[in-house]
C-alpha cells in the first residue's frame, strides 16, 4: 500500500508534495485500521468503491445503523447516531457509484428519530466500555440540534449523488428540524454545534433562499481568522477555519478572507508528522482510539489539501 498511491497523478516536479504523500501512505500502512487505509486507496491511489464498502460493511449492524467502533470513541457494538457521520463519508467519497445501504441507513435514523424531529445525541449504550462518557451520561430522550444538522448536512451532500438519500423522509424530517433551532439562533452557542449549522446551511445553499439568508446571518458570528475554542474540551482545542470551511469554491468558504484561508492551509500542510501522519487536537478516550483518529485525520487533512490544490496533479 505504501507505493499505491497514484505518483504519476501528483508528479509536478515538486518533490514535496510526493514527500508528502509518500510518508503518508507509509503511514497509513503502519498505523492506520482497514476502513481508512481503503478510503486512502480511493482517494490517492489504486482503491476501488467495492474495497471502501466492503471495509465499511464490517461495522453494519442488521438493524442499519453502524456501531462497533465505527465512531473511534464510542467502542459500544451497538448502532448510534455518530456513527452515522462515519458511513456518511464513505458514502460522500464514492460519489456517484452510490450505495443502497446509504438509503437503509437513512431508514435506521428515521427510525431512531424523536417525536419532535430530531436525533438524540446518543442511545442508550449497553456496553460503555471505551467509550466517552458524554456518549454514555446523554439523555436520549433530547433531540440534539449538534447530531442532527451534522448528520443533514452530510446526507444532503451525499444526496447530490444519491436521490435515494436526497429524497428520504428522514432528511426531510431532520433538515425541518434544525431550520427551526437555526432560525432561533441569536449566538453561535457550542463551536461544534455552530460548524455543524453552518454546514448543513452551506449543503442546502443551492436549492434553498433561506439557507442562504441564515447562512449570511450565522457567518456574521464567525471570527475572520483564529480558532473558536470547544468549551469542554482539552486545552487547545478548537475549531479552525478549515473545520468549517474546507471546500474551496463554496459560499461558506466566503465567509473568511483569502489570506486566512492560505494562512490555515500553510498550517495544515505542516501538520504532518515526522512517522508521516496527522493528529487531531481532542482527547482520545481509549488506546484504540488515538490509533484510528490519527488514520482518520490524515485522511482528512489530505482531502482538504487535494481539494484546496497543495496536492497538484500534473497535466
């Protein structure tokens, strides 16, 4: 795996980028678990849509939703809501080959969701072994606007692809949701929960006026450059500008200048360690965990740097 990831794609005569992406597939081979060294393979190298859903199919549970440590901390086998966002990406990365399992899953969280709309932040979990305690001690009877914008916001994008997903009376559901509580909203409240509004609004941009005008009005919250703390969370931990807006070329992407973008994409691009792989800057809350959200944040930081063009691929 360590050799392939596509070199002629990327040869641009810069030999830090090929750097870059050699010590990150070496990294990925040692270090990463199964499902994000096949997400690598799609993205950067000879990886097939079969081989992601074939690795994510392993944390399928029979009634449709996902578990089984699919969401690094929450060990539990049983299905929850975050493990959802996990799926979602998969599915998001396959584009258009599509899967039908991405409709079931839409089925499980209309199935898990409350009387008024929206999804718990977690269910009860039987088996809380490894697993955070803000997943464990959740009331699951309280809709959380956090877990359900994050999860529209995610299957509408996936929905560009999937009409199955885009037309589902869940998202239908859960994006009425949260257009309430976005409606309501007179301060940006938790940065987790504000990225995630923020987002869904962004993924619903196209075909919607108000997500439009809620997206303006929201953005006048955000800082122009500088991270916005996470109350709760270990010392430094954040969300960057690249966490709310890692796609170029999309209306929450003009909510920062231009020089705090290229500002934040220098600082992602040095982020890579010296074993070849990114971290993140939250509490791992078991010793399995820190293993995969390493695999899965340099996953990501390579996405946002393909997709912003600090990967360029040659003619």
């Amino acid at each position: 795996m360590a050799d392939s990831f596509k070199r002629r794609e990327f040869m641009t005569g810069d030999d830090e980028v090929v750097n870059t992406l050699t010590r990150a597939a070496e990294f990925m081979a040692t270090h990463a678990r199964l499902l994000d060294r096949r997400r690598f393979e799609l993205l950067f190298g000879d990886g097939s849509t079969v081989a992601a859903l074939a690795a994510l199919a392993a944390y399928r549970q029979p009634d449709g939703g996902y578990g089984i440590g699919l969401e690094p901390d929450l060990r539990s086998d049983s299905s929850q809501p975050l493990s959802a966002l996990h799926a979602f990406e998969v599915f998001e990365e396959i584009g258009r080959d599509t899967s039908p399992e991405a409709v079931k899953l839409c089925d499980w969280l209309g199935s898990v969701t409350l009387v008024d709309g929206g999804l718990p932040f977690a269910l009860p979990i039987p088996d809380p072994a490894g697993c955070a305690p803000f997943f464990v001690d959740v009331d699951p009877t309280e809709s959380s606007l956090h877990m359900t914008a994050m999860l529209a916001g995610i299957a509408h994008r996936v929905g560009r692809h999937d009409t199955g997903v885009r037309d589902h009376p869940w998202l239908v559901t859960a994006t009425d949701y949260a257009m309430r509580h976005i409606r309501a909203m007179r301060a940006p409240g938790h940065a987790l929960e504000f990225r995630y509004c923020l987002q869904m609004l962004d993924a619903l941009v196209d075909t919607s006026a108000e997500a439009r005008v809620e997206l303006r009005r929201l953005g006048e919250f955000l800082p122009s450059s500088g991270p916005i703390p996470v109350d709760g969370g270990i010392e430094g931990e954040a969300m960057h500008l690249l966490d709310f807006a890692p796609v170029p070329e999309r209306p929450i992407r003009n909510l920062f200048p231009a020089t705090a973008v290229r500002d934040e994409l220098d600082r992602l691009m040095t982020g890579q360690q010296d074993d070849g792989g990114w971290t993140v800057d939250w509490q791992a809350h078991s010793p399995a965990s820190a293993v995969e959200w390493r695999g899965w944040s340099t996953v990501r930081a390579l996405k946002i740097l393909r997709d912003n063009h600090r990967l360029t691929r040659s003619d």
